[in-house]
C-alpha cells in the first residue's frame, strides 16, 4: 500500500457544490427555495426501489 497524504484547501480555494432536484416535471438548484420548501427537501426520504417492490 502506497503512502497517501491528506490534501487540504482553504476555504477560498474550494467550488460550492450545488444541488438540483426535480420539482414538478423540470430541474431547480435548491439553494432558489424558499425556507419551507428547503424544508421539505430535506425531510426527504430515499427508497430504493428493488427493495420497495
């Protein structure tokens, strides 16, 4: 196994990652929703659906 050092950024040298989602048909960065619906985005829950079946 080869040595491997941890790599480090500051903060400024770090890319925000922005997440989309689809709402209603078409695609929309969650960071444009308001409070509630950021809310509601995060109470989501995952299934997977060869389990669920």
């Amino acid at each position: 196994m080869q040595n491997q050092q941890a790599i480090e950024l500051k903060d400024e040298e770090r890319t925000r990652c922005e997440v989309w989602t689809r709402v209603m048909g078409y695609h929309r960065p969650v960071a444009s929703f308001n409070t509630g619906k950021q809310g509601e985005f995060h109470e989501r829950r995952h299934f997977d659906q060869q389990r669920a079946g």
